[in-house]
C-alpha cells in the first residue's frame, strides 16, 4: 500500500479516485503530521515533490525521525538542492549543508526543468536522495550546542570565524 499526504483537497480527491483502496491518504499540511506515529509503518520511504516554501521545515522534521525512514527521494527548488548536496569548499555550503550532511548522506539525482511544469515555475528544480545516517559522521556531545555554534559560524558569509563566534563564547 501507499502512504500520502496532500494538503490540496482537490488533488486528493484525484488520488482517491486513481489508487482506490491501495492508498492510506492523510488530508492535511504534512508539516501537522507526528512521523513518529504516522506512517504505522517503518522504515518507510519519502518520495515527493516538496513544496519550495516548506521543504526546509518537512526535512528538519524528517531529520528528527530519520530511524524511521529507509531514504527520501525528492524534488526540490533547485537552489534548496544545491545547498544540501554541497560539500565544504563550495560556495553553496553553508549551515543547511552541515545539518542534512550530519543526518543524511545527500546524493543529487538530477535536474528537473522548469518547462516540464504547467504552468512553468520561476526557478528550476532538481531531484535528490538523502539516506539517514544511522551514526553520525562524527561525535558530537550536544547536537543542539553544535547547530546553534555552525549557525553563529556561517552568520556572516564575509566575516572572519572570530567575529561571527563571539556572542556564543560569551
């Protein structure tokens, strides 16, 4: 069977009519949904066409209950894409990288035209996989501590490290 959620009745409405019974549909803002209890089952795969002003939110929250996911296989604004599947060195890493690499092993899939959507969005968009990670990349004593210091870190693009770390060191 298919687990699915959709905000837009409209849409699930389609659905219904397509899958039938096959489909378990959850009729709501997927950013409501406890993951930890819903889907009943696990692991579960993510697979979809995130929404670009709500992708960052879905996936932090998915990070939270990754020992329930298989992988996620999505489609994302493709600046979005870019800065989770960037490693260090490249102009798009940044904060968001450092999270999604901690939780995930991100790998880009492909691009996705903005003419193979009707009607046409204004950015384009490209489709990635993000594998949990079932132990952290490296040990880190307090995760909350270590997301606040590598937000601080990349506050300031043009800043030295110092200056952009000197509010958490006092």
């Amino acid at each position: 069977s298919l687990w699915a959620v959709e905000i837009d009745r409209d849409l699930a409405r389609g659905l219904m009519a397509g899958w039938g019974d096959r489909l378990k549909l959850r009729v709501e803002d997927a950013l409501s949904l406890d993951f930890r209890a819903w889907p009943e089952v696990a692991p579960f795969r993510v697979v979809g066409n995130l929404p670009y002003n709500v992708a960052s939110p879905l996936l932090a929250r998915l990070a939270a209950v990754k020992d329930r996911i298989q992988d996620l296989h999505v489609m994302l604004q493709e600046e979005v894409a870019a800065r989770i599947v960037a490693g260090a060195g490249r102009d798009a890493y940044g904060r968001w990288s450092v999270f999604m690499a901690y939780h995930f092993v991100p790998e880009p899939l492909f691009r996705v035209s903005r003419g193979a959507f009707s009607p046409p969005p204004r950015v384009e968009s490209a489709f990635i996989r993000l594998t949990p990670r079932r132990e952290p990349p490296f040990p880190v004593g307090d995760p909350e501590l270590y997301f606040s210091l590598v937000a601080q870190a990349f506050q300031g693009r043009r800043k030295m490290l110092q200056t952009s770390l000197k509010t958490q060191a006092s």
